[in-house]
C-alpha cells in the first residue's frame, strides 16, 4: 500500500512554536487561521462541525487523527477514479497534514467509498443506511471513539454516472461531510452543505474555510461548542 499523498511533517512544531512566540509578545494565541473566520462563518463552523446528519453523536468535534487508508467498491471506472483521485488531493491540501492511502481490501481499510446500488451498500456495509438510502442518492456513516477519533466511515453515491453535476456534488459533499463537517444547513445556499436542492459540483469558498479550521491543530476532538469559541475566538 502506497501512500497517494506526502504528509506535512512538522507542521504541529510549527504552530507550537508560532503560539509560544505570541504569548511571549502579549499576543493573542489564537490559530491564525480562526482569526480569518467572521463571527457568521464561526456560527456556521459550529452548525456543520457539532453532530452529524445520520445516526447518533455526541455534540463535539469528531476528525480523523490518522492517514485514512481508502478503499473503493462497486461500480468505478478510470474517469470516476481520476475525478475521485482529484477531489481527495484537493481535501488534502485543505485538510493540512491529513493524508490518504489506498488500501488493496475492505478489510485493510478506513473508509469505504461506494458507488452502485443502495440495496447492495446497505446489505454489504451499513444495514442500518437502508431506511435513509430509500430517499437519498448520497449518504455517509461514520464510527468514531466516545472521544472523538474517527475510526471508520462509509460513503455512497448511487449508480449514476459521476459525469453529472448531481452526483459530482454527491462525492464532493458525503467525502467531505465523512471527514467530521457531518451536518447540513440551510444557511448559505453557495456551500456544499445546503439542506435544500442542490447541484452544485465543488466547494464554495467558506466550506474550504471550515475544512481548514476543523484539521488546523488547535481544534481537538472531542471539544464542545464552548471550548471551541475559546480556541476560534467566537467569545467578545
């Protein structure tokens, strides 16, 4: 198994130093990054990143703290790799030091990406996804510790081709909602997350701002809303 991406290596020792840096000089020890985040776009972060959509979770930050070996199942050919293989880049240079492998069998891997018939999915991976996949063409399901760690996630988009604008959108909004921005909202009719109908085929400019803010170092899971308005600031 090779790993498709680099990790970042010493990105934590970074920041770790950068923060030491500010409160020697009296500044504040916020994430820069969280700083870049209005109060609206920090109320937002908090409506995605606390919960998810299906299935039952705590109100607290859930994420990956691993590479994600990844492996894909039912129905793909070599333009739906390429498009799946280009999506997962794109998280990864939003997500920071997070990387994905591919895992040569299901059993080796993290997250399961399928793509074909509902009733297959369900059978295969995720019995209790029959009753939502009824009604929906994209769904996610994730386990994750009591503390927060994403341990395992599961993702499926159905049999249409991905050349569509609705099932690119699917792959984009279920990938990104399975790395812990597990809500949808109707907030911004723009991001990825919309409630309503949508076909919108890539992320919008705040949804990369909280990809961003949910894998910066400083946002650990586990945390409540409270001790994320500590660590972003969301307190004046």
């Amino acid at each position: 198994m090779q790993s498709i991406f680099l990790k970042i290596e010493g990105f934590s020792h970074f920041v770790g130093a950068f923060l030491g840096l500010c409160l020697c000089l009296g500044l504040s020890a916020r994430p820069v990054f969280a700083q870049r985040l209005s109060p609206s776009q920090q109320a937002y972060f908090y409506a995605i990143a606390l919960g998810r959509e299906y299935g039952e979770a705590c109100a607290c930050i859930q994420k990956w703290t691993h590479p994600i070996r990844i492996y894909t199942d039912g129905a793909w050919n070599r333009s739906q790799t390429r498009l799946l293989d280009k999506i997962l880049r794109r998280l990864h240079r939003w997500a920071g030091p997070l990387s994905f492998e591919w895992a040569r069998q299901p059993g080796s891997a993290h997250l399961i990406i399928f793509r074909g018939e509902a009733q297959a999915f369900a059978r295969q991976y995720v019995p209790q996804a029959a009753r939502w996949l009824t009604i929906n063409q994209g769904f996610f399901w994730l386990e994750a510790r009591p503390t927060g760690e994403i341990q395992k996630a599961w993702v499926y988009v159905g049999p249409d081709t991905l050349r569509t604008r609705l099932a690119r959108h699917l792959l984009w909004e279920e990938l990104i909602q399975s790395l812990g921005l597990g809500q949808d909202s109707e907030l911004y009719q723009r991001s990825i997350f919309f409630q309503g109908w949508s076909t919108r085929s890539r992320p919008s400019s705040i949804d990369r701002k909280l990809i961003r803010c949910l894998y910066q170092p400083e946002v650990q899971p586990g945390m409540s809303r409270a001790m994320l308005e500590t660590v972003l600031g969301g307190r004046r």
